[in-house]
C-alpha cells in the first residue's frame, strides 16, 4: 500500500467523511484511516451477543457498533465504523436559527457564511421531511401537546436523512416487513429501500432508507481515488520534514499491527473525543506537537442532552415504529426562563423492547453497569411485560449547556503508569439549563395524559448520557482563546486540520450533525492543494 498522500484524514464521520470527499474532488491523494469496521446490513449487531461495544482499550478484541465512554455523571456514545457517527445517529439534519451564530464564533463564521455550506450537506445527504400521511404516533402526541399548552407554532417536521417512499401503504398486511421496502440507486450508484418505518434508525437500517455517509460523501470520495482503511486506529503523529507523519495499530485477526504513513496535511475528523485525546497525547505524552494551546481540552459540551420517558396507561405511542425523530420544538429564542434549548420526540429500535426484557429477567451481571440496575428495577415496575415500550414516548432534548467541561490525560490508581482520558464536567452552571427542560418535559407529558418517568441516573446520581460532544478543540482567533482558527487549521502547525466536532466552539442546543458537516466543507473548500 502506499506510505504517502497529499492529506490523510482521521475519521470517517460527518467531518472525515466531508473532508475526504471535497479533498479528493480537488485532485489530492487521500487516505482515510477509520478506527472501526465497514459495516454491512449482515453485521448489523440485533441480538445481545452479536457485537454492539467497542472496547477503546482492547479493540483488537471487540469492534463493535457503538463506543460508549463512561466518565464521572456523563457517559458519552459514538459510533465506530465506515460513516462514523452517521451510523448511529437519529437522522435529524437540522440548520440552527442565525441566533446561535451571534456570539462565541470566530468573526470569520457567521449564518450568512455557513449557509452554502448547509445547502450543500442537506443536497448530498437528501435531506426530506416525513411525509403527512406517514406521521408517527409520536409525532401526533407532540402535536396534542404543543396544542395544549400554546405552542402549536412552534411544532415543526424537522429535515432527516431518509429517503421516504410517499406512496407507502401502512396498512398492508405485515407492514414492516423489508420486502415492502422499493429499491432505487442513488446518485452514487448505489442500491438503496425507501422507509418502511422499521424503527431500527439507530442500530443499522436493514433497507438501507437512511443516509449515512457510506452512502454518499464516502463513494463520492473512493471514486476520486480517494482510499479508506478501516480498523486502523490513530495513537499519534508528529511533525517530520516539511511533513507529518502519522503512527497508528491496524487491527487484525485480534492483534494489533504497528506502521505509519505520512502526508504533508493531516485532518483530524475523529469527533470530539477522539480528536482531542490525540493531540492532548501529541501534546502531554509523546511530546511531538509541544506547541499546541493550552485551551486544549478546554469547553466541551454535552449539547444539552436529556431524556424523559413518559408512561401512557391506556395509549398506544409505539416508539419502535417509524425514523427515531421526525419532529421538533424549537425554544431557542430563550422564552421559557431564558434557557434555550430543543423538544423532539425520540424513538426507539424495535427490538430494544426484548432486549429490555432480557435484562430485566437476567439482571446485569458486568460490574461497569450494575448501578443501572436500578434503573431497570424501576423500569419494571411501570413497564407491561408483555410488550415493554408500547406506552411509551421518549422525550427528549436538546440545549445549551454551560460548555465547561475539560478534556485532559490522567493516571488513575489501579494503572498508575498509563494515563488515560479524563472529562471533568459539573453540572452546577447547566443545571439550571436541564430542569427547564425537565420540567418542560413533564409538562409535556402531563397535558396528554402521561406519567413523566425521571431516571435514578439523573435523580440520584445526577448522571447524564449524550450522544453528541462538541469542543475540546474548538476555533478561536488566537491560541490564547482556541486551539484552532476558522479555517480549522491548529495554531502553530500549518497544514495540520481539525474538522469534526470538536472544534464546535459551544452547544448547539440542536442535533449537530448538520453543522459539523457544513464546517468541514468549509474547511475543505478553503484548504489549498
């Protein structure tokens, strides 16, 4: 295989994968080095043996779907695999209010900048909304209650990255059965089904009806000759004639191959998390990129992320069928005790019911979850057993949290000659931010005839869980206040690149997927060749 390229990008997610492809269209040689597998419909994890966790320490031995990082009362979820985060996220391809842009942003990154930006990611991922005679019973609920409590102009279907078949009849028999589902081929070339509402949007659609990014910006990359190498997993790089070279384990048949290959750009595209840690270990452990600011690490966000089951005696919500999110609330015009923030109605995989049952049955037996078990313990006692999530809508949010967690490496007792990654993240300033949105679940809930449910995790422990980190790297215009500049470029190593993430300078408070992506176009556009 070839040892050198013009650009090697790190991560395949919705910064790698957009890197990659707008690179390799300006005529660069790319290489793509992603930490997890290229996924196939036949591997997609369904059962509780098949393989749902990557180990970050050992993930020789277990590459599996989804990198779940527990950290003290945040847990943060990421994809693993060809098309990164796209692999696991709810579909929502959402371009947030010009407000959000006003402050906190290099002058350089304004609405009125990044909006071709957005266009062009909704135009490759086809962004459509559910259609009206596809609408979930989760959709009409949110509706009753918006109605019920004053904000029915608020409600509205939110862009998703699915490809939706209007003359779908659902009430055929079997109607969620995939040989409903038309096939087409998309502008790559390649097959894909409409929606036939499996529900599965999270763990892998076996119709293949949403768009990841193994669908779009990554064969348009591979047809420029752009080339991916899966399981290879990045430790470090450092700077070597004019150059960089980057050192990384391939994984195979459970062991771990050392090499390395060079470029003369890097973009790192490996989310906030991943990004981060390799050049806070360029930085702190391997001492290969000394100059790096020392706003490494520094304002991460959870975007604002909760979830409140609410509990229906006698209604029938049925959050296993249809895309995870199909609409939104927006309040992030700060009307509600000044907070700013998002309501969506979240769904679940149509399995999650069985597997939840399961572990009920069975308890958890690994130590690292045993304190969820009181989780599941109270779960049981509002639940049906004979189907546990029928009653069921998951509430959930976005918002604008405080952004004051810091990333950094640390020893911990029991390996003390290791270190290993670190978030110290307080609640104290957001939580304010997480009880409006608490308390407008509950509202929510309680107009439409529900029980809000309120996870120990939060009440006792004050745990969260998010799916969508930002920051670590964030741009500035300086060292003294970012790690990055606007363009994307690290300050003090020209031609090294961040675009992912975590150089989103503060939350959201909308799912980011969009904006991620529109900012690593235009970091691509602006990188010379």
């Amino acid at each position: 295989m070839a040892n050198h390229f013009d650009v090697i990008v790190i991560g395949s997610g919705f910064g790698g994968a957009v890197a990659a492809c707008r690179l390799a269209e300006k005529g660069m040689k790319v290489l793509v080095l992603e930490r997890g597998r290229r996924w196939e419909v036949k591997d997609y994890p369904r059962q509780p043996g098949d393989a749902w966790l990557y180990d970050a320490k050992t993930p020789e031995k277990r590459n599996g779907w989804l990198d779940f990082r527990f950290f003290p009362n945040m847990v943060v979820a990421m994809g693993a695999g060809v098309g990164g985060g796209s692999l696991h996220f709810a579909n929502v391809s959402a371009i947030p209010p010009k407000q959000r842009f006003d402050a906190g942003w290099p002058p350089e990154i304004t609405y009125d900048e990044l909006l071709p930006y957005y266009q062009k990611v909704g135009q490759m991922l086809n962004v459509q909304k559910i259609p009206y005679n596809q609408l979930t019973q989760r959709y009409h609920l949110m509706k009753e209650a918006a109605e019920k409590l004053g904000y029915a102009g608020r409600l509205e279907r939110i862009d998703v990255t699915v490809a939706f078949d209007p003359d779908l009849d659902q009430n055929r028999p079997d109607p969620m059965n995939p040989k409903w589902s038309k096939k087409f081929i998309n502008a790559q070339g390649l097959e894909q089904g409409y929606c036939i509402h499996l529900g599965n949007c999270v763990v892998g659609c076996e119709v293949k009806a949403k768009n990841t990014l193994d669908l779009n910006y990554i064969p348009a990359a591979e047809k420029r000759g752009a080339e991916v190498r899966p399981m290879h997993v990045v430790k470090y790089l450092k700077p070597e004639n004019n150059r960089y070279r980057v050192y990384f384990d391939c994984l195979e048949n459970g062991k771990r191959i050392s090499g390395s290959v060079t470029a003369d750009k890097v973009v790192l595209a490996a989310n906030s998390i991943g990004s981060t840690e390799i050049l806070l270990r360029c930085r702190d452990d391997y001492k290969t990129l000394p100059k790096i600011s020392r706003k490494l690490g520094h304002d991460w966000s959870c975007n604002g992320n909760f979830l409140t089951p609410a509990i229906y005696k006698d209604r029938a919500i049925s959050p296993t069928h249809g895309p995870s999110i199909t609409a939104v609330m927006p309040f992030l015009d700060g009307v509600i005790d000044g907070e700013r923030f998002t309501i969506e109605e979240g769904g679940l995989p149509n399995f999650f019911g069985n597997y939840l049952k399961t572990l009920m049955a069975e308890g958890i037996k690994n130590r690292s979850y045993r304190k969820y078990k009181v989780v599941l313990d109270a779960l049981a006692d509002v639940l049906h057993a004979d189907d546990p999530l029928r009653n069921v809508m998951p509430w959930f949010a976005n918002g604008v949290d405080a952004g004051n967690g810091r990333l950094s490496l640390g020893r911990v007792w029991y390996a003390p000659f290791k270190k290993r990654l670190k978030l110290d993240w307080k609640l104290e300033r957001s939580e304010k931010a997480f009880n409006t949105i608490v308390d407008m679940h509950k509202r929510l809930t309680e107009a439409t005839g529900g029980k809000p449910w309120l996870s120990p995790t939060w009440t006792l422990f004050r745990d969260l869980i998010t799916p969508h980190p930002l920051g670590g790297c964030k741009m500035g215009t300086s060292p003294e206040n970012g790690v990055v500049d606007h363009r994307g470029q690290v300050f003090g190593y020209p031609n090294l690149y961040v675009a992912c993430g975590a150089i989103i300078p503060q939350a959201i408070g909308l799912n980011p997927s969009r904006t991620i992506a529109a900012v690593a176009e235009r970091v691509a556009a602006l990188m010379e060749k």
